[in-house]
C-alpha cells in the first residue's frame, strides 16, 4: 500500500479562491503556481470581470475568505479604479 502525499493546504485554499471567483461569474480564471519563480508569493490567481463593481465584488469576497481562514491579504493594488486589482 503506497503513502498517499499529504494534502498541501496552501494550494488547496489557492484552488477555494479560484473556485469562488468562478463562483462569482469570473471567467477567464486561471491559477498560476509561482512557488519556484516568486519571493514573495506561491500562487497568483487571474479572473476576468464583468464590470467594475463586480470585481470589487470578487475582490471584497476573496479577501473575507482569506480572513475567515487566517490568510488576509498582504496587499491589494486597482480596487478603486476596479480594472484590476
């Protein structure tokens, strides 16, 4: 009987966040594992929007999800002009 790997909860909650934005009539989503190429971060999620309230939407959501699980957001960049942040 083989060890199956452990699940790595770091990727699992990148993968929570990109189903939320798709969730959220994203498209276009894409999530890019940047762990051997970034100092600074492991994974970078890409979702195109509708509009610009509705990335803010995105953006407010994901953000809660990532402090409901201990994870805020380090910074965030564009809210207010809302073509990407």
């Amino acid at each position: 009987m083989a060890d199956t790997p452990a699940p790595d909860p770091e990727l699992q909650f990148a993968i929570n966040l990109a189903r939320l934005a798709e969730q959220t009539r994203c498209y276009n989503v894409v999530l890019l594992d940047v762990r051997r190429k970034s100092p600074v971060t492991k994974f970078f999620l890409i979702a195109a929007g509708t509009s610009d309230r509705q990335r803010r939407t995105v953006g407010d959501e994901l953000a809660q999800y990532g402090k409901q699980n201990g994870l805020p957001a380090w910074r965030t960049n564009g809210y207010d002009a809302a073509k990407w942040i």
